[in-house]
C-alpha cells in the first residue's frame, strides 16, 4: 500500500539508508545536510517534494510522476468551484448617488453671455 507508514523507502542520499515511509520527510532534511554534494545533483519532483531525481532526469519524472494526476484532479475541481461561485455571486454594488443636476446648470449658464 502507498500510504502505508510502516513502509521501507530507500534515500535518494545514500542507498544504504531505508526508513519508514512515516519518517521519510524528517529523514530527507538530515540527509539533504549530511550529503550536500549528492543534494546539488539532484531536482525535487513539483508535484511531490519526496520526489528526488537526479536534475538530468528532472523532465522525464515530471511526465510520468504518479501525483501529477491527482495535483491537476485537484486543481480541476478547484477551477470547477470557482467557476460556479462566480456564476452564482451576486453583485450587491450600487452606484453612489449623483449630486449633478445638469439641467439647473444649463439653465444657469444660458442667463450667462458667452465670452470668447
């Protein structure tokens, strides 16, 4: 099983290492301390920072990365969502109200010559 934290996944920073899926996280930033020659050579995955690639194979992990499908599932749905509270959102704007009266403007101007 994927999820299950009992686990043995191997280190990207030493081959000799296996740790518990439920600590592999913690196990990533000691690691990532201890070996920092090893960590510059390597690229962590977009979609899952447990990822850990060599840079050159960067690209073709992101192709065909497992969670790539369940991150864009995510953003779909949240798109999905966001469209229909768009659509239901009901504008409360109103206009200010307006202090101009232009015909009690023009009807003043009209008493006053025009001067050129």
């Amino acid at each position: 099983d994927v999820l299950d934290p009992e686990r043995l996944i191997q280190c990207p920073y030493n081959k000799h290492h296996r740790i518990r899926a439920g600590r592999f996280p913690y196990h990533l930033v000691k690691c990532r301390k201890s070996y920092p020659e090893v960590a510059k050579e390597l690229a962590t995955c977009p979609f899952n920072a447990r990822h850990l690639v060599p840079q050159a194979d960067l690209s073709d992990h992101i192709m065909k990365c497992s969670d790539k499908g369940i991150l864009e599932q995510d953003i779909g749905k949240r798109t999905v969502r966001a469209a229909r509270e768009q659509v239901n959102a009901v504008s409360t704007w109103q206009a200010p109200p307006c202090e101009e009266d232009w015909e009690t403007e023009s009807l003043e101007q009209s008493n006053s010559p025009f001067i050129w």
